[in-house]
C-alpha cells in the first residue's frame, strides 16, 4: 500500500524533476462512480498531464454475456470528467483500434497470483487485464497510474506487469470508495435491484465482524459464520471468503501474522451479480 508519506516523497522528487511533465493514466471500463472519480481527482493533483481511458475490455470477460450487459454510459461518464476539470484527457478507443482484426489474449507468468480467488472464478480474466494494461501502458508512457483498493488481485498483477515490462512506472493504488451502507463502489452496482440492495450491508459487515473477531476464530470458522451471515439473505451466495496474504495471495500464516499482512477477500454473487470486495485484517508493514 502507498502510505500519505510515501505519496508526499514521490510528489517532492516528481516536481523536482528536470521539468519533465508528469504524466498519469487513469485506465477504466467507464460507467464511472465515485471510486473512479477519487482516482482521477488523486491524478489531477499528482499529474501535470492527465489521461482517462475509457474501453470495455473484451479480452478480460470470460462470459460473453457479462461483458455483454456491462454498463454503457460513455456521455455521463465525459461530462463527469470533464466537471473535475476541462482538460482532462479522454481516450475512448473501439476494439478494432486496441487488437486489430482479432482479439488476442497476451498469456503472462502471473506467479501463481492469478490462480487464486478471482483468477479461479474467471479463468482467463488476468491474462485479458495484463494485456490491455500493458497495451495502455504502451500507448501513454505513463508515469503514474492510478488503481482501486477495491479490486486488491488486479493491484497485484498490474504491479507484476510494471515489475516485468514498465520499470519507470509507480502505481498509485487509492482507498476503496463505499456507499452508506458499506457496499464497495462498482459499476457493477447498477445491475442491482433495489429488493437486492435491502440487505447489501452484510457484505461490508461481514468483513468488519472478520477483522474484530480474526484473532478469536480460525479461518474456516470465520468462512461459516459468514456464509451463514450472507446467505441468510434471499438471492445471496457466498462465493468465497478467504484469508489471504496481502503480498502472496497465499493462505494466511497466522503463525507469522507480521509477515504475511492478512487479508479478507470476499465474492458474494447478489442476483447473479458478482461482487468483490477486501480488508486488511492485521496492520500491513
Ligand atoms: O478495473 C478495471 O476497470 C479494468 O479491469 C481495467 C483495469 C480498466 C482494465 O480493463
């Protein structure tokens, strides 16, 4: 994680630079909401130059019909940028212009962390993430881009894609955006009905009883008090929870706890709607 001090060092030695502009890339799949905005608005503040890429990514959908019913709403989501400030740059590209003719999947050596939690659920998705973001990083030359909290496994593996191709690039990785009643930010939220969102809560509650009480239950006894937690509500079910390693993505070591920096993940789908979320359960170093 980027701590407000490390943020502050890098904002000192960036505009102490030769007066090279500092250039940020925001990459997004549109339908923007909070989340993306605090994103863009962190950029404005580091970045002399700031671009926001708008583009449903085909090669990062496993199910066709989910990237299908992915939501659209490319005027809204300019005319929100552009309210933050006017010269903010948009890039909204069509498939043709990112892959061409076909669409090829770029195949990357993730070291295992795409084969855990998501990468399970959406077999492909990773590598589909990897390419697009390497293809974004390749057009821009960025030098900071900017990634939410709320998708932790995505953080990982843009930063296993800066580590192998991109050396100069920092990611800057922003705090999960909620609404009231604790619900992570997603574009995905606007698929959610309003019988569905009633019991939305347990999610986010669902994490925080597991960060009070992580010391006093195991992991599998935490997973079944929560199960019990989320599918007591009708249209529920816990895809997973599990305790993970904020650095591996490897089952917590709660020997070790210092080192390992645990973490909740957790998928609940909600009417067929899949959503993630995470905490930190033990203090990160
Ligand atoms: O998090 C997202 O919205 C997407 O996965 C990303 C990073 C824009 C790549 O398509």
């Amino acid at each position: 994680m980027t701590t407000i001090k490390k943020l502050r060092e890098l904002e000192i030695i960036l505009n102490k630079s030769t007066g090279k502009k500092v250039l940020g890339m925001v990459p997004t799949m549109g339908s923007l909401h909070e989340g993306h905005i605090s994103l863009v608005n962190r950029a404005v503040k580091m970045c002399d130059e700031v671009w926001v890429s708008i583009f449903v990514n085909p090669a990062q959908f496993n199910d066709i019909n989910d990237y299908k019913k992915y939501p659209v709403d490319l005027k809204k989501d300019i005319d929100n940028i552009k309210s933050i400030n006017q010269n903010i740059n948009i890039f909204i590209p069509n498939v043709n212009d990112i892959y061409g003719a076909k669409i090829v999947k770029d195949k990357f050596d993730f070291q295992k962390v795409d084969k855990v939690l998501e990468g399970i659920k959406r077999p492909g998705h990773f590598n589909g993430v990897g390419t697009i973001v390497k293809k974004l990083f390749e057009i821009f030359k960025p030098n900071l881009v900017f990634f939410g909290e709320k998708d932790f496994q995505q953080t990982i593996i843009v930063q296993k894609i800066i580590d192998n191709y991109f050396k100069n690039i920092k990611m800057i990785v922003c705090p999960t955006v909620r609404s009231e009643d604790g619900l992570a930010l997603s574009s995905r939220n606007s698929l959610l009905s309003k019988d569905a969102k009633k019991n939305i809560s347990a999610i986010y509650d669902s994490l925080l009883f597991a960060k009070q009480n992580f010391n006093k239950f195991s992991d599998n006894d935490l997973k079944s008090i929560i199960k019990n937690k989320i599918e007591k509500n009708t249209g529920y079910i816990l895809d997973y929870f599990e305790l993970r390693c904020s650095k591996t993505l490897r089952f917590c070591n709660r020997k070790n706890i210092k080192k390992c920096c645990c973490r909740a993940f957790i998928c609940v789908i909600v009417d067929g709607v899949r959503l993630i979320d995470n905490l930190v359960m033990t203090n990160e170093n």
